[in-house]
C-alpha cells in the first residue's frame, strides 16, 4: 500500500507534470472506483489543474474554479504516468484498469488496481474535506507543528497496542503497517506495547523514529518517476516484508506476526527483549 512518503512523492511528480494543464477527458473504467456523483465527473473536463495535494495517503487535485480529483490508491492501486496515453477508449473489463484522466497535451494517467478486492478510490467534490476520510485524519507527523508534545498528547489514554495506534488514519495521517513496522524497530519497541503503558523516555524516542524514517523515505522518493516509487519502498524497508532475513542491525532473524488479511515483522532482539512474539495463526495450526 502507498503510505505516506509514496504519496507524497506522487504529489510532487504530479505538480511538475499536471500543474497548467487542461483536463480534456476523465474516463471511469471500473464500476467500483468512483464513490461520488455529484458534481459528475465530466465537471472537470475543460479545466487547468492548480496545484496537487496531499491528505495523509490521499491525492488531491485542484482546479482552476471546477471540483477536485480526490483519490486514495489503498492496498493494491498505482498510478501509472502515459506520454502520451494509449489510443482509443478502454473497454471496462477485468483488468486493473480503473480510471483515465487526458490531458490536452496527449499525455495523462490510469488509476489501477490489482486483485480482486476493488478498495480504490476516487472522488469529484467541491472541497476534500467532503471526502470523508479527509474529514477524518489526525495531524500529519511531518508538519511543521507537530512537535513532541503533539505526539505525546495524541498517545495519551490510547489502551491499544502501539502498532494500531501508528495505523490510525483519525490519529495519525499517514503511517501504515509498513513504516508502522519500521518505525517501531527505529524506536527499538515492542509492536504490541501499549502505547498507554509508554514512559516520557519511550515517546521521546518513539517520535524521533516516526519523524526521522518518514523523513528520510521521503528524500529517497524524491525526484523519482511514478512507476519506480513500489520498487524503491521495498528497497528501504529494513524489516518490513522482510521474514526469515537476517536483521540489518543486530543480525537475529527478522520475525512476523500474521493475521487475517495482513501481517507485521519486528526483530526479537531489537525490539522484543529476544523473545518471540506470540502468532495466534501460526499456535492454532500447530495444535
């Protein structure tokens, strides 16, 4: 899934190439993909984009007084930057295809997304904060006035396990479980500590780890084309995605905890005291 650093070099490649430019055609493919009517989507169609934004994982593109393009790539969405775009009009179909947007100068995007499950979204609306994960993100961890305190507050009386707290869109805009993961074994932490049980020493190291990795994704991503941006994720990912390597560290094997439709890795050494976390999956099948 495109997180934060992703999103946010998305956003800059697509100020340098739609900025002054005129949407000529937006041509939804999948059924699923667009989630408002109202304004239609061919309302965007004759005008110049003004300037791309970015929500916590959502891109946002403004026009010059028409709506806006809001779209979230979730789990399995890309975008994928045509000069110039195929001819002809795409057949919906089975394919990843899910939207196409041209430009007057013949060159423009497609929104796809693989698998079978359509989570892809996007949105024609007057202002993003109709959007309604919009309306609900925290503070973005890299702005400028989210300083330690912030954080510290923000953690306060949360009862949950650090990792779901990292994860939440309404708490923290941006992180997901990847960087989640990697952020945890920056701060040296437990994935499953609460962050209520989280002493002033903890926050302090665990909010230089979340500004300092996310930091530094992002200068990686900078400056590079769309379609190399998953590719160079994977490259900087110390233990994430990452089970059965050796930690690059401490050397302890990296180790993962599954569950239904995900999973994290965590190093035991670095993060857990040496002692492997407990995978409800993985004791179910062994019994």
């Amino acid at each position: 899934m495109p997180e934060l650093p992703e999103v946010e070099a998305l956003k800059d490649f697509l100020t340098e190439h739609l900025v002054g430019h005129e949407i000529v055609r937006v041509l939804p493919v999948a059924i699923s993909v667009l989630k408002t009517y109202d304004p239609p989507v061919d309302a965007l169609q004759g005008h110049r984009v003004t300037a791309v934004h970015r929500y916590g994982k959502f891109l946002d593109l403004e026009t010059d007084g028409g709506p806006r393009l809001v779209t979230h790539l979730a789990r399995a969405g890309w975008l994928h930057w045509k000069d110039p775009l195929p001819s002809g009009v795409p057949r919906p179909g089975k394919g990843p295809l899910a939207l196409r947007v041209a430009l007057e100068t013949g060159a423009g995007f497609d929104l796809t997304e693989a698998g079978t499950q359509k989570r892809l979204a996007v949105y024609v609306v007057r202002d993003p904060q109709e959007v309604p994960g919009v309306s609900r993100l925290g503070p973005d961890p890299l702005a400028d006035d989210f300083d330690e305190a912030r954080f510290a507050a923000l953690l306060e009386g949360e009862r949950r396990q650090i990792k779901g707290a990292l994860r939440d869109q309404s708490l923290i805009a941006g992180v997901g479980n990847a960087y989640s993961d990697e952020i945890l074994h920056a701060a040296k932490m437990s994935p499953f500590k609460l962050a209520a049980s989280l002493t002033p020493e903890d926050v302090t190291r665990l909010y230089e780890a979340l500004r300092t990795t996310l930091s530094e994704a992002v200068e990686r991503s900078r400056g590079i084309a769309a379609g190399r941006l998953k590719a160079e994720k994977k490259t900087g990912l110390r233990v994430h995605g990452r089970t059965g390597e050796p930690c690059p560290v401490c050397g302890d094997t990296i180790r993962e905890v599954s569950f239904s439709d995900s999973s994290l890795q965590y190093c035991p050494t670095c993060q857990t005291g040496g002692k492997p976390l407990a995978d409800r999956r993985l004791s179910r099948l062994l019994k």
